[in-house]
C-alpha cells in the first residue's frame, strides 16, 4: 500500500510536468488547426469541379483559382508545425529554450519571468498553467487515491484545463479533445472503472449534446443570433458521459456560478475585453472539474431525493 501523501507529491509532480506539456497543446493546437482549414480550403476552391458546381462566373472563376493557388503555395512553404516541431523558442527574439529553461515553474522563477537571451517578459499564465495542473493532479490523488478513478480525473483534468485556456484564447473547442474525452468517458463506463454505470453515461453524452442543440435552435429562432457553438454541445456531451445524465443540471447551473469567478480572473490576467463574449467553453469545463471532485455532493444538492 502505497502511502497517501508519496501519491499526492508523485501526481503534483506529474501534474507539473503535464501542466507545461498543455502550454504547448493550448497554443499549437489552435494553430494547427486553423493551418488545416486554410490548406483543405484552398485545396476545395482550387477544384475545377467545386469551381463548376457552385456555378461561379468566369471572372470569379479565375481570382478564386488564383487565390487559392497562392494560399496553398505559402502553406506549402511553411516549416512543419506540430505538438513536436519546432522545439519552444522565446516569441520576441526566436532564442531557442533549452531543457533547463523548461523546468515548470522553477525556471520562471529563475529567470525571474524573462528570456535568457533577450530579457523580454514570460506570460505568467506559462507557471500558473503548471501550478495549476500540479494542483489538480495531488487533488485527484487526495481525492481518489491509488484507484482507477484516479486515472480517469488526471486524463479529464488534464483535457479540461487544455479546453478552457483554448476557449479563451480563440473560442474554439478542438473535435480532437472534446470528442476524444466523450468516447474516454463512455468506455470508461463500458470497462466499469468510470464513475457511473454505461447505460448514465450513454444517455449523458446524448442527452448533453441535445440540451444544448435545443437551446442553441431556440436562441436562433427567437432572437436570430447564433448563442452557442457546436463545440459546446460536445463537451457538454463529454461531461454527460463521463458523470451521467444526473449530471447535466447541476453542470449548467454551476456553469454560470463558475462564469463570474472565472470572469473575474480574466480581469486579474489583462483579458478582461474577452468578459462582453465570454465563451460558454470556459465556464464549462470547470463546471466539469467541480463534478469531479463534488459529484456526488452537488448533485445530492441540485436534485434533492436523487442518490
Ligand atoms: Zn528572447
């Protein structure tokens, strides 16, 4: 039997170190994505075919042709970009970091927030996204101990800090973490080490994309403006699988309590212009965290004569 507090150091460390791994994924990703829609895009419009079908006159025919000649042609040009590639380098001087520059939190402190080389300043958020995984991490130990539980809370704790800062960033909700993390929590649930039962999970998920599909239709038709985005429906769905449909309630009521202490630290961290179109991504997945850790406590609160 492993001791409690060696478990809680061990994943604070781990969390540390995951926590500088999603500085990288929440900056690149959204990149990385939106390198892929441009090169699919001009690919698409350059196709005689598409040209054809979308029955273009010849003039628009032949800018469109060009244009996305020349947007496939710069991409083509660009050096690789990926999770992996290029190594980090300080974004004012191009200073390439080395691997003890990297050591979350403590090279920051070292360097007193500033690159090696040219001395500019360090966002903050870089040590904060590493203190704050780290945390996480020794919480999900406190709270699950050696258990398969605690796996799960590590894989969506990690996946949900990830969603918010890249919601922030770009509202955006990348399919590859939002559907990743559903399918995770349905077959946790399918392999009986989640925390509900398959059949929750699966009426969660299904359930979760529906409540918010409805409501998005009802904001369109009513008022004419698009309230919410698909990637909401598919964390929503996400956190449906992984806590149950029991859950949903008490998640979107807590995703409006958490909206304004998120909102607040927004304003702390200068991004207070986001506060007029907060994404709903970002009250979201910390909704999802306080189930995790609370499920069973909030529900019982929200649903009263529910176990
Ligand atoms: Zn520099």
């Amino acid at each position: 039997m492993i001791e409690p507090w060696l478990l809680i150091s061990a994943c604070g460390v781990l969390g540390l170190l995951i926590g500088s791994f999603l500085n990288v994924v929440i900056y690149r990703v959204p990149v990385m994505l939106k390198r892929g829609w441009a090169k699919d895009a001009s690919e698409y419009l350059e196709e005689e075919e598409v040209q054809d079908s979308i029955m273009l006159g010849a003039e628009a025919r032949s800018d469109l042709a060009k244009a996305a000649k020349a947007v496939k042609d710069a991409l083509a040009l660009l050096p690789p970009f990926s999770l992996t590639q290029p190594r980090s380098r300080c974004p004012a001087c191009g200073h390439p970091i080395s691997a003890i520059e990297n050591v979350p939190i403590a090279s920051y402190l070292v360097l007193r927030g500033r690159c090696k080389a040219c001395k500019t300043r360090i966002s903050a958020r870089y040590p904060i996204v590493e203190a704050t995984t780290g945390l996480l991490f020794a919480a999900c130990a406190w709270r699950f101990g050696l258990t398969p539980e605690l796996a799960c809370g590590l894989v969506i704790v990690s996946v949900l800090i990830a969603l918010t800062l890249i919601d922030a960033d770009t509202m955006l909700l990348p399919d590859s973490l939002t559907l990743s993390l559903l399918w995770l929590g349905v077959l946790a649930s399918a392999f009986h080490f989640g925390f509900v039962p398959v059949l929750d999970s699966v009426i969660g998920a299904a359930a979760g994309y529906c409540v918010f599909w409805l409501i998005a239709m009802l904001f369109r038709v009513l008022r004419g403006v698009e309230g919410m985005g698909a990637g909401d429906f598919k964390l929503l769905a996400a956190l449906g699988a992984w806590f149950g449909w029991t859950a949903l309630l008490p998640i979107v009521l807590l995703s409006a309590g958490v909206g304004s202490v998120v909102g607040i630290s927004l304003i702390v961290f200068g991004r207070k212009t986001l506060l007029s179109r907060l994404p709903f991504g970002v009250y979201l997945a910390p909704a999802g965290m306080l189930m995790l850790f609370y499920g069973s406590e909030i529900t019982a609160l929200v649903l009263p004569g529910g176990n």
